[in-house]
C-alpha cells in the first residue's frame, strides 16, 4: 500500500528520497511490469504538486533519476549516441557514462 503523498520536508528543495516511493509506484504500474519509461515519463506521470515544485527548483530530472535508481527491483535499459542498447539491473555494478540515456522499469527481486 502507498503510504499518503508525503514529500519530507515542508521546507527546502525536494531529494531524491522524498519520491522514491512515487516513483517504484509509478514503474510497479506501468504495464505490469513491461514498459520502459524514461525520466520525462515518469516526471510527466507525478503528482502535479510534486512535479511543479521538482521543475520550480530546476533540478527534475537529477531528483527523478537519482530517485530511480535508489528503487530496488528496477531495471535500467542504457542506450549510448550511436543507439545500442546495453541493459544492467541496479547493484549489479558498471554504470554507463554520462553520454548514455535511461530507461526504467520495474522488475521485482525474487
């Protein structure tokens, strides 16, 4: 169960902990599990208040990733400039550089 829409603290700028279980929710829903999203996906699929407030501090994306990588079970899709896929499972060591571009989606630890 979700716990209610708590985002910490009432003050100063969201964290990346603050919507990690927005964010394992949103992927957990996304077409059972088969769906990748991207970081504009899911920021688009947010509560509005937290959104707006995330895009208000300029700092969407980065809270949104970080958040994504901090959820057990995901799965992350890289792709590279040239368009290859490489696929690596969060904790299983050898993240790709900054060039490379991320998708997620939900896979549930067994």
């Amino acid at each position: 169960m979700t716990p209610p829409l708590c985002l910490g603290r009432t003050m100063g700028p969201l964290w990346p902990s603050d919507i990690s279980h927005l964010v394992r929710d949103l992927l957990m829903a996304a077409d059972d599990g088969t769906e990748y999203v991207s970081a504009v996906q899911i920021l688009e699929r947010l509560p509005p208040a937290v959104r707006e407030r995330l895009i208000a501090e300029s700092k969407a994306f980065g809270v949104v990733t970080d958040a994504a990588h901090r959820v057990d079970g995901v799965e992350i899709e890289y792709f590279d400039r040239e368009g290859r896929s490489v696929s690596a499972v969060l904790n299983s060591g050898g993240i790709p550089d900054f060039s490379a571009t991320a998708r997620y989606r939900f896979r549930p630890v067994e």
